[in-house]
C-alpha cells in the first residue's frame, strides 16, 4: 500500500512541476485574437525560446497574461498602411487567419524597427486589439513570455492545432 501512494505522490509531484516549468493552460478573455482564438476557449503554451512570425505567444502585461501573434522579430521592419495591410522587411505580410484588415490605434511612426531581443506581436482583430501598436504595450521581451499557444483543448468541438 505505502509503495502506491509513493507513486502517486511522485507522479503528482511530477505532473505538477512539468504543468509549471514547461506548459500553461489558459483561458481566453476578450476578443482581441477573434476569429483564431474566442472568449472561453481553452488553450496550451508551451516553454520556448524561438519564435517565428505567424506564433501566437502568450505574454505577462500589468499583472495579467495576453495572447497576441507574432508580426516581427529582432531587427526587422515593420510597416503598417492606412488599409491595414503589414509588411514586415518590405515584404506584405500573408496573413489568411484575419476575417478583415484594419490599421487599428497606433502611437508609433512605422516603418519601425524592432529592438534586439524584443518581439512585436499584432491581436488578430485589429481593430479593437491593443498590441505591439500602442507604445504602452510596446514590443515584448523573452522575459515577458508565458508560451507560444499550440493546441486548443476547450470547447471539444474545437479541440485542434492553433
């Protein structure tokens, strides 16, 4: 019986420190990802230090965890057009997961230039996000990062790849 609860207790132990090291369930508040991620829906981050453009990563902002999509990352350009298209490097960016384009609030002069080890992260609905756009939010730094969202697991019906 002893050597039962034994592994219970490690498998416990273990389940716990890899759900805190490694990967995050989240719960998505707001519209700001809509229509890739929508409120309610449940999703997985998992630890990682490379991102590419097109990652929707999960970062810490004034005590609370956002999730945004990665546009650019150290050293590129990135140009946003009065009609919402974003280029990245003079390149227009292809971005088939936004239902509609929109240059959205800004406070930055673009082109602008992303600094060294920061990434500049977009909210899918464009509109109404607040992201990388507003230099309160700003580009993000590793630091800041939760995990990059790869599996939705809530609602079933959604249950897939992000």
């Amino acid at each position: 019986m002893w050597s039962t609860i034994w592994i219970l207790v490690v498998a416990a132990a273990v389940t716990v420190l890899f759900a805190t090291y490694f990967v995050s369930v989240l719960r998505i508040d707001g519209s700001s990802m809509d229509p890739t991620l929508e409120e309610g829906q449940y999703v997985v981050a998992v630890r990682s230090k490379k991102f590419k453009t097109g990652d929707v990563v999960a970062f810490y902002y004034n005590n609370q965890i956002l999730l945004k999509r990665v546009i650019a990352t150290s050293g590129e350009w990135v140009d946003i057009k009065e009609d919402g298209s974003v280029y990245v490097d003079g390149t227009l960016l292809e971005e088939p997961y936004l239902e509609e384009k929109d240059y959205g609030d800004s406070d930055l002069s673009y082109p602008y230039q992303v600094p060294e080890s920061r990434l500049f992260v977009m909210g899918d609905h464009r509109s109404s996000a607040a992201d990388s756009r507003l230099s309160m939010i700003g580009t993000i730094t590793s630091d800041q990062i939760v995990g990059k969202v790869i599996f939705r697991v809530w609602p079933l019906t959604d249950l897939g790849t992000i």
